[in-house]
C-alpha cells in the first residue's frame, strides 16, 4: 500500500530549478504547502529566485524532510556531493510527489533506454482516440507536475533512469520496460546501477497492477519479486496484425518494437484491436526520432538527431538500404560500434564532431567513410557523392550515435540544422 502524506506538514528542498524545479514550485504553491527552500547550483540561476544562502545550505539538508531533485542532477557531479550523499535517503522526484497527492488517477510510466518518448506518444494518442483522458509528460519535456491529478484521468509519464534512481514512491497501474543496453554509464557508473534504476518501476506494484516488459528481459523479473500482473511482450504477438497498420513511420523496425507495447498495453486496457489499429494508422512520429522529413530524386532523408548512443542507431541502420550514413559526436561512456550486421545497408559514412579517432577507430575496417569538417560539409559531400554514383534510390540518415554537446545545444538544435542544410542543398541536385 502506498503511503500518503499531508504535504503542509512537511518541509522541502526543491534542487534544481529548471523547468522541472519550476514545475515543482508551482505545484508547492497550488497545494499550499509554505515549508520549502531553494536551491540550484548555478550562481545565475539563483539570482533569479529567492533561495537560502550557501552557508545555511548544510543546516536545511538537515532540516527538511525530503529533497526534490531535479533529474539532470547527478550526485557524484554536484558541488554538494557529500551532503545529497549523506542524506540521501531524503532525495525524490518530481513524479514522486504526484503519487504522495493523495488523488486517485490512473498512470501508466514507461522506462528503457530507447523508445520511451515515441512509445509514450503511441500511448496517449491511442488513450485519446479512444476516448480516455489522459495527460503527457515527464522526461518527454513537459514537466509532470504541470497537470493535475484526477479521478478516472491517465497519466502517460517518461521516466529516465535518473528519476527512477532517486525514486521512492513511483508505483504505476501500468509499468512498461521497453529495453536496456549500455547508456548513462557516466552518470550510474556501472550497468548493474543502471538496470537496478530502471527495474525501479515495478518495486511498487501490488497484485492490481500491470507490468509489461520485453520477454528477452525475462531473467531480470526471475531474479526479484514482484507483486504486479506480468506481461512479457514478444514479436510474434504484434506480428498477427502488423500488415493492418498502413502508417509508413510505424512500420519501421525501431517502431515495429514499440508498437509491441503499445499493442499488448490495448489489451489490457480492453481497447479491441479494430480500434487499435484505426488509432495507430493517424499517429505522427515526434521529431528527430527516425523523422522521414525530405523525399528528392530518389534520395530518402532521415533525422534521426535523437540516436545519442550506437544501439539508439541499430535499428534505423537496419530499416534502410544504400544508406550515407552522417554520424558522430561525444561518444556515450563504453559505447561500441559494431557493424558486422549492418554494413552492407552502409554505402558510406561520413564522421562529424570534436571526436574523430573513437568513431574512425570504431569503424575503420568496417565501411568506406570520410571525415567531415561539420554537419553541413557532410550533407554536401554525401549529395556529391549520391550524384556520382548515379543512383536511383538511396537515403541519407542522420543517425549520430553521439550525445550533441559538442557542436549543438541539444538534439533538437542538431536536428533542425540537419533538416535546414538537407533541404537548403537538396534544391541544387
């Protein structure tokens, strides 16, 4: 049984005040909860709030009776390392605080390390095609605690594997683990730490509660016990019906595996597979993942900015043939490139970024590629190289397998130029 709290009586830490630490405040406020404090390690940031001074910080640690972590905080990076240590056991999320509410909703929380956003979109684009209200956030950019929670209303919630480590009250009516390979291992230092985060998701779960993961991840479920309905998701279910599904974006094999989920979460929640797949054929994919923008001449372009580790590329690497492949970045902690598999989809590679060697290395005796002064040089040698060859189909993919820091502010700023620069020389083929 979850424990429920009276908010008032409690005191807070809110550290981090990004938009998730604006959300939080707000929801403080909407709640009347006065007992909080504030805090961010960014000395321009504070200046815009009314936060205690840095002296007092250690005595407040002490004080409250839980800290709200923003998710982009990593402990061991921050310059407060050895007091979030020392009390950690008070450190939880934002999510967390919606289940301490006291409001009965319903929620369906997705974690994995590929797929979470897309798959979360699926899912709340079917909920409202069939009628279900239901709210969109978490990790997928907006905030959870932006909306209010309410009777008979579905929360679709992303959770990262950085809020579901410091979690301690998410229990969802639906828990669903798409995936897990090797990423964040900067942040969770080991993978252990990283599985342990994302099996978070059903620690809470009673004998009421549903839990869908991969039938692959099957030995992770074995090896703990859970309270929760098991539904282990494989391809030959979705498989039975897939050819009804006429939206191009979802017969990707990436979306395929998603769609898995999805199609065993409609089950569950009684939606009949007429309704489904009507549902699933008016869904539009969210941008930079595997985003089919530019059709020129037999040239297929594909955005797909969001791919920041090599298992995020894998799957669009094997959708495609006569692929040019632009890549590159900072490469994610231990991440490995292997194309044994995939290189004869590859024509040629074109690496971008402030590290050249990892990628030239990962690769060298793999495919032909080049190395590219930018993104833009990469878009016009690719072109170049389309026309002399004389193909009559073929695509660029813009899959980095790379986090975007070293050249743009995020993956959204990444892709944008991508689609800017394609369809700005795309115009002289």
């Amino acid at each position: 049984m979850l424990q429920r709290f009276n908010l008032k009586k409690l005191k807070f830490l809110v550290f981090g005040l990004g938009s998730t630490g604006k959300s939080i405040i707000q929801y403080l406020k909407r709640n009347n909860v006065r007992n909080y404090f504030l805090w961010d390690d960014n000395k321009e940031i504070r200046k815009k709030f009314k936060v205690i001074k840095n002296k007092n910080l250690a005595e407040i640690f002490a004080k409250v009776d839980y800290i709200l972590l923003s998710p982009g905080i990593s402990i061991n990076n921050s310059q407060h390392k050895k007091n979030l240590t020392k009390f950690r056991n008070k450190v939880i999320t934002d999510i967390d605080l919606l289940y301490l509410s006291g409001t009965r909703f319903k929620s369906i929380v997705v974690t994995g390390s590929n797929g979470k956003s897309t798959t979360c979109k699926m899912i709340n684009h079917l909920l409202k095609k069939n009628r279900y209200k239901s709210n969109l956030g978490g990790n997928i950019g907006n905030p959870i605690l932006n909306f209010k929670a309410k009777k008979n209303v579905y929360f679709v919630i992303e959770a990262s594997s950085f809020q579901l480590s410091h979690s301690k009250f998410i229990k969802p009516d639906y828990a669903i683990l798409l995936n897990i390979t090797n990423d964040h291992l900067d942040w969770h230092k080991t993978f252990g730490s990283y599985k342990r985060a994302k099996m978070k998701v059903f620690k809470l779960q009673n004998e009421n509660d549903f839990a869908i993961i991969d039938e692959k991840l099957k030995s992770l479920i074995t090896k703990n016990k859970y309270l929760s309905k098991i539904f282990y998701v494989n391809t030959k279910l979705y498989d039975k019906i897939k050819h009804k599904i006429k939206n191009l974006y979802l017969r990707s094999k990436m979306n395929e595996e998603n769609m898995g989920f999805v199609y065993s979460l409609s089950k569950l929640l009684k939606i009949s597979e007429k309704k489904f797949i009507k549902s699933m054929n008016t869904f539009s994919g969210l941008p930079h993942r595997y985003e089919v923008f530019l059709k020129k001449k037999g040239i297929t372009f594909i955005n797909d900015s969001k791919a920041t580790s090599f298992n995020s590329s894998k799957n669009a690497l094997a959708s495609n043939r006569n692929i040019y492949w632009i890549f590159g970045g900072l490469p994610k902690d231990k991440d490995v490139i292997n194309l044994d598999e995939l290189k004869n989809n590859i024509i040629k590679a074109y690496i971008i970024g402030k590290n050249i060697n990892f990628f030239k290395n990962q690769i060298k005796n793999s495919i032909n590629f080049s190395i590219e002064k930018n993104l833009k040089q990469a878009v016009i040698s690719a072109l170049k190289d389309i026309k002399l060859s004389k193909q009559k189909k073929c695509t660029i993919l813009f899959s980095p397998s790379a986090a975007s820091y070293d050249q743009f502010k995020n993956f959204e700023h990444r892709g944008n130029n991508f689609k800017r620069l394609s369809n700005l020389y795309a115009k002289r083929i």
